[in-house]
C-alpha cells in the first residue's frame, strides 16, 4: 500500500507542528549535503524556526558571503542597502565627523541597547553553561554510586567465594581423614606368654 498524499497546510496542533518541523528541518539538511557531495554543489540553507531560532548549512567548500557575492551578480538584486552598510561604519566609529549631536546620540544609544544586549545573552549561556555543570556534577555522583555499589557486590561475591572454597577444602581434609583412618586395618593384640594364673 502507498502512503497517501498529505495535504499541504499550516498544522494546527503545536506539537505535532514541532515534530514535523524537525523532521522536514532534518529532512532537507541531509538532501542539502547530499546534493554538495554528488554534484560538487555549492549549496546554503538557512531556516528560522517560528520560535525565531535560525539553523544554517553552508557546503565546506565555500562560505555563506561569497555565495551571496555570487548570488548578487546572477541575480542584479541588492541585497545591501547602502544606507545600513554607512550605518554599520558609524556604528564601528568610523566617519563621524559629518554626524550632528542628536545623530551622535541616536548612535551611543544604539550601542548601549545593542552591548545590553549582548550582556543579557551572555548571562543566558553563562545560565545555561552553570545548569549544564550541576547536570554533569549530578549525573556524576550518580554513575560514581552506581560503580561503588556493584564494585562492593564484586566483593561480596568474591569473598562468598573464596568462604564457600575454604569451607569446602576444610570439609575435604576432615573427609580424608575419616576415610584415611576406614580404611585402616584392625588389629587386636594377643598376649605372647599364656596367663599363668589360668595355668595355676
């Protein structure tokens, strides 16, 4: 039996909205890679999640500036406004000097919002480096019980053992003796002269 068609249309249920999103994600990266290493193609994705989250594959044998060099002169289409790449030098502090004061401002502004930024995002991987520590440290005392626990098991067992083999050979030295002294022959010792009270 063929799988039906599935029709094409936004998924209501968040979760399986999810699912599906990481699998098609998956999906389409590997085809990405596949078709770079079959047909020498130089090839970038880039997917934003709905929850903003941006993934990327670009092939190793190029970077993702010079595909969009690349793209930019097959295609004639700007992809760089003039106006954001001065923004960006004023930004770095270079040619200031045409700047008024409220520009000047405008611009330390951007930079104090945009450093805050960047502060608050480290604390969030400063959070998250700190979380994942104490998991490991967890995870950690946890496999160190688990080993301590079947290392005093192996112990238990091995002295059972070595208890169960002195037992046995204790209970075997008693055996051979018993049996060493069964198989002994009896004698009864008889008087060499004849008493001579019977005699008399």
């Amino acid at each position: 039996m063929g799988r039906g068609k599935i029709e094409i249309k936004r998924i209501e249920n968040s979760s399986n909205r999810q699912v599906t999103y990481s699998k098609r994600r998956n999906g389409i990266i590997k085809k990405a890679k596949e078709i770079t290493v079959l047909c020498d193609a130089k090839v970038s994705l880039i997917i934003f999640a709905t929850s903003g989250k941006m993934v990327e594959y670009c092939s190793p044998s190029t970077t993702l500036p010079e595909l969009l060099e690349m793209y930019h002169k097959q295609s004639g289409k700007k992809l760089w406004d003039p106006k954001h790449e001065i923004k960006l030098r004023h930004l770095k502090g270079e040619d200031l000097t045409s700047q008024n004061y409220k520009e000047l401002m405008d611009l330390e502004d951007a930079l104090e919002n945009g450093l805050a930024g960047l502060r608050d995002k480290l604390s969030e991987h400063v959070d998250g480096w700190r979380e994942n520590i104490k998991e490991l440290e967890e995870i950690n005392k946890h496999l160190s019980f688990d080993l301590r626990q079947r290392e005093m098991g192996m112990e238990n067992n091995v002295r059972e053992l070595e208890n169960g083999y002195h037992h046995q050979s204790q209970r075997g030295a008693v055996n051979n003796h018993n049996d060493y002294n069964s198989q002994m022959p009896f004698f009864r010792v008889q008087p060499i002269q004849p008493n001579l009270q019977d005699r008399i």
